[in-house]
C-alpha cells in the first residue's frame, strides 16, 4: 500500500490493489467541505488520475459520515474585500469545474462509498461519481433548501438524469432522507453493503474494477457519458473510433488470449502497489 501526500491530514489518500482510496476525513465535521479540504481533493483527483498505478477511484468518508457538504459554520462571513455578483458567480463556476465536473469526466472509474449520511453538495460529489455503493446505515437528503440555497456542484443534472426529474423535484422540494434501501430501489445505488462489513465490501467492488481493463473501461464511460447527451449518429462515430482502438490494444489481446486458453484474464502484471 502506498500513502500519498496529499498536503493535508483532511484528505487521505493510498493506493492499494489499483485502488485509489480518497477518504475526507474530519469526522468532527461529519467531512464538512472547506477551504483546505476542497483544493486537496481537487488535486488529488489529478494525481490519481495520472497515476498509472491507480485503476479505480473511491471517495468515502471517516467516521459516520460520507459528506454533509459546505460547512454551514463558515458561510456568510469573511473579512475579505467583497466581491461582485459576478465575481462570485465565476468563482462558484470554476469550483464547480474542478470538482464535480473534473470528477465525471475523469479518465478512470470512480466510486462513491457512503458509509454513511451525505447531505448537500456531499450528495453532489456522490453524484458525480460513476457508481455509488452504500453501507446499510446510510442516507442521503439533497438539504438545500433547509439552508436557503438552491443548489450546487451539479446535484440537480446528475439527479433526473438517475432517477427522473419529478422524482428528483419532489428530493429537491421536500429535503427527504432517502435510506440505503430506498436509494437502491430508487437507482442511487449500485450496492448496498452490511454496516459491520461495509468498507472491506466496498473496496472489494472497487479493487474488482481497478483490476479491469483500465483503458477500455475508460473509453466505456466516454461512450455513456457522451452517449446521454448526443444523436444516435454521433455515438455510433465515437463508439467506432473507441472499439478500433481498443480493437488494436494489449487490453484485449490479453482478453482474448485467456479466453482462448479458458482462464481469467489478467490486465496488470506486477504493477500493484
């Protein structure tokens, strides 16, 4: 296993079996968002996403808690020269950028795994992520509106596209938890693990995508990110050009040499830290 620095005690990060395991950790903030936690997960998102070591990616929190998002504590204060509205507007923007919208489109898989509740722009990083998996204890209440703010970090794209948009208007309007289960039924969740067991579970789940063809699952979420939001015709163009190359690669050679030889196949040889 290897520790990465990421700058601060607010952010862990190692790598493990192709795992990049980003864990918040102020529990005594139930992994509030702040101004030291924030700009570390954003760069570290870049580092893992350069590291060829790394095949997955899985964000959760210490303690109880996944995120509870802004921390409310320090909202509405600040000595510093005020800023225009679109000052602030630009800003929100460039946050929003670098955080959820780098996490989707990053090159690698990600996982969210809430061991517990996630509330606000929490909910959005989860969102954001490719698959979520939760412990049996979890929840998740988008809480926007318990604070006067309409939402952030792209919570209301990733929320209708999951589970339709009078479902995710009713979430939005009403700040309801929704539990494991529910989430599961509601397509929130991929899995749902048992409390007592649920971080060795869920990085069992990341460590079997990590294992995976790293470059193939990555033009794979290309293919389904693009594909929500383009013609037929031009999703046929992209999946042609990712199967060529994919077609060409040492990926699926390997692939297809252990199912010629009836054997599992094995995409990383001695590269697991």
């Amino acid at each position: 296993m290897i520790e990465m620095d990421t700058g601060t005690e607010e952010l862990l990060c190692t790598i493990k079996d192709r795992v990049a395991l980003i864990t918040l950790n102020k529990p005594h903030k139930k992994n509030a968002l702040g101004d030291i936690l924030t700009p570390a997960l954003r760069q570290t998102l870049l580092t893992v996403e350069a590291d060829d070591r790394v095949g997955c990616v899985m964000i959760t929190g210490a303690g109880d808690s996944f995120c509870s998002g802004g921390d409310v504590s320090g909202m509405g204060g600040g000595t510093s020269k005020p800023k225009t509205r679109n000052e602030r507007i630009s800003d929100l923007i460039h946050k929003e950028e670098t955080l959820t919208l780098r996490l989707h489109e990053l090159d690698k898989v990600t996982v969210a795994a809430l061991p517990g509740a996630a509330a606000g722009a929490g909910v959005s990083i989860a969102l954001a992520c490719d698959l979520r998996v939760a412990s049996s204890s979890a929840f998740m209440t988008t809480a926007f509106k318990n604070i006067g703010l309409s939402g952030d970090y792209g919570a209301s794209w990733f929320l209708p596209r999951l589970i339709g948009l009078a479902k995710a208007k009713e979430l939005f309007y009403t700040a309801d938890r929704v539990g494991a289960a529910e989430g599961y039924r509601l397509g929130i969740f991929n899995k749902v693990f048992p409390h007592e067991t649920f971080r060795e579970d869920a990085f069992e789940y990341a460590r079997a995508i990590a294992n995976g063809p790293t470059q193939t699952l990555g033009r794979m979420k290309k293919n389904l990110n693009e594909g929500v939001n383009q013609g037929l015709r031009e999703s046929l163009a992209l999946e042609a050009e990712h199967l060529i190359d994919s077609g060409g690669s040492s990926e699926a050679r390997e692939a297809i040499a252990a199912f010629m030889e009836k054997r599992p196949p094995v995409f990383h040889r001695g590269d697991n830290p």
